[in-house]
C-alpha cells in the first residue's frame, strides 16, 4: 500500500486498487531459452500501464528494505552531492 503522502496520481491509484483485487494469472508458461523468457518477461511489463509498472516498483522497492529491516522513508533525500566542474578554454 502506498503512504498518504504519495504524489501518484487517482488513476494511479485506481489502478493498484483493480491491481489488488485482480486474480493472480496463474499460468505456466515453458521456455526454450533464458533469452526467450527474458524477452517474454520485458513484453509483459512493455503491455502494462506506467503507473501499474511505477507501483510495482514501489512495492518491490518497499519489500526490498522491509527485508533488510530497514524503515523506509520515502521523504529522505538522496546524500549524494552535485557537483559540476567547468573548465576553462585554453
């Protein structure tokens, strides 16, 4: 579930509301080759919406740090620091 303070739009989150209540596809599917599963996986995730695609990654990126037992704060920023060097001519 996304936190209140989740600048996702309504449609996304109708989208991870019909998500939610969808039944898993719980087909199996046989493969020649890692490439040609690897190939299947990208058409899949290339069909689905933006925002359900945005939202799986949420949950991923979620799950990833609740399973290192971290807290994850979406509000913290990135501290890594920017710097550009410009050169002089000459």
């Amino acid at each position: 579930m996304l936190p209140a303070n989740n600048p996702l739009s309504d449609e996304s989150r109708q989208s991870e509301h019909v998500a939610n209540n969808m039944s898993m596809d719980k087909t199996i599917r046989k493969f020649q080759s890692h490439a040609e599963q690897k190939a299947e996986t990208y058409r899949y995730w290339r069909s689905r919406p933006p925002a359900e695609r945005f939202l799986a990654v949420w949950e991923a990126t979620a799950a990833a740090y609740a399973f290192k037992g971290v807290q994850y704060d979406p509000t913290r920023r990135s501290e890594a620091t920017l710097t550009r060097v410009q050169r002089t001519r000459g």
